[in-house]
C-alpha cells in the first residue's frame, strides 16, 4: 500500500517562527540594553521578513 497522501512537514516554518521570535526580542530589548538604532532596525527588518515568508508558505501550503 503506497501512502502518496501524507503530506510531509518541511522544518521552515520552525525556523521562520524562531527567527520572527528571536528578531523580535532583540528589537524590543534593544533600547533596554543599550542597542543602537540600526541593529534594532535590522531585526526589525528580519522579523518584517519572516512574517512575510510566514503568511507565504501558510497561502502556498493553503493552495496545495
């Protein structure tokens, strides 16, 4: 029995997810800690990112 049907579970929305959390951290303990303002920018810009790959692959999973 062949079993085509289960769809396999890729680890890119681990990632994408620890990314977003990690990146969001870092922007909002930025001014706690003492972080300029273009490292906060850029994890800004990275958590921006990964929402972004998120709502992606949620609407291309959705689409399959």
């Amino acid at each position: 029995m062949n079993n085509d049907n289960v769809s396999t579970r890729s680890s890119s929305p681990v990632l994408l997810w620890l990314v977003l959390v990690v990146s969001g951290a870092v922007n909002a303990a930025g001014p706690l800690v003492g972080l300029g303002t273009p490292v906060r920018m850029v994890a800004g810009a990275v958590a921006v990112v990964a929402i972004g790959l998120l709502i992606a692959h949620y609407v291309r999973r959705r689409q399959a």
